[in-house]
C-alpha cells in the first residue's frame, strides 16, 4: 500500500501545476477552483464528485486578495490562503492545489487546458470561467450540485447568532 501523499507535497506553483497535469498526460485531469474557506461537508462532496470524474482533480484557490475582491464580506476569508491551501491538499481526493490571485482562473485554466472543468451547481457552463476554451480544446464542463444546506455564509450567519439553526 503507498503512503499517503505529505499536504505539502500538493501544493504547488502555477508553473509546476501545468509541469505535472498539463501537456500530454495519461489519465483525465479535473479541474475546479473556489475559495474554500470553511472547509465543510458540502466541499468534501462536491470535491469527491469532482475527482470522480477523472484520474487526477487540480484545485485552484483564490488568494486573500483575490477572494476580498469577490465581495464576500470584510470578514473574508477566515482562513489565509495557504491555510486553505493545506486543508485542501490534505484532502486523499485532491492531488495539486494551486494559488491565484486574477479574478478568476481563466488563465490558468486556458493553460492547463484540463479534460473536465467542474463547478458547483451555482453556476451554468455559460457562467464559467475558462468554459470556452476547454470545450474548444476537446474537454468537458460538469456542473456538481451543492449540498443542500451546507455553505460557508450558512456557517458563519449560525455562528453569528450564537450556533442556534433557524
């Protein structure tokens, strides 16, 4: 049986990102993105989901700034960015985490080209970014379901009244 693969071994720079998933490669590489700020349930799930539905799943997380510009509050994120980072990459679904600090990862993505780009189910294929550009290159978009119930505002929002649901 092989060892676990160390958190810090996952994550890795942009450039070794495309180095190890990118180019001619066996196996279907998945890629998603997000803040993951409050690791959950939900993010467990859709992350399994993810990698799923191919042999290897590429996680890009937004930076601190990157996340501040996407208006989710003063408070964001609660976690810094390679704190993010390493809880995803501890993840035995996750095998590259990835920091990026543009609006969104398109760039990455374009470069990467991966044969799946996933989403979660607040999002349609028209909504996402790098969507085009995969599908261009052969690739696919899958769009997950989120978890009912489960998200990092809803965790906060109970936290803030003290834990009480409803």
């Amino acid at each position: 049986m092989k060892p676990p693969v160390h958190p810090s071994d996952k994550i890795l720079s942009r450039d070794q990102v495309l180095h190890r998933f990118g180019g001619a490669r066996c196996g279907r590489v998945v890629f998603t993105n997000g803040v993951f700020d409050l690791l959950h349930r939900g993010h467990v799930e859709y992350l399994c989901a993810a990698r799923a539905l191919g042999d290897a799943l590429v996680v890009a997380v937004n930076t601190d700034a990157s996340t501040r510009r996407l208006g989710k509050g003063s408070d964001r994120p609660v976690n810094g960015e390679a704190d993010r980072a390493y809880v995803l990459a501890g993840l035995a679904c996750v095998d590259g985490v990835t920091l990026f600090d543009e609006d969104t990862p398109r760039d990455l993505i374009a470069a990467l080209l991966p044969d799946v780009l996933v989403k979660g189910g607040d999002y349609t294929v028209d909504t996402v970014a790098g969507a085009r550009e995969v599908m261009a290159a052969g690739g696919r978009v899958e769009i997950i379901p989120l978890t009912p119930g489960r998200s990092t505002t809803s965790i906060l929002e109970r936290a803030r009244r003290g834990g009480e649901d409803g």
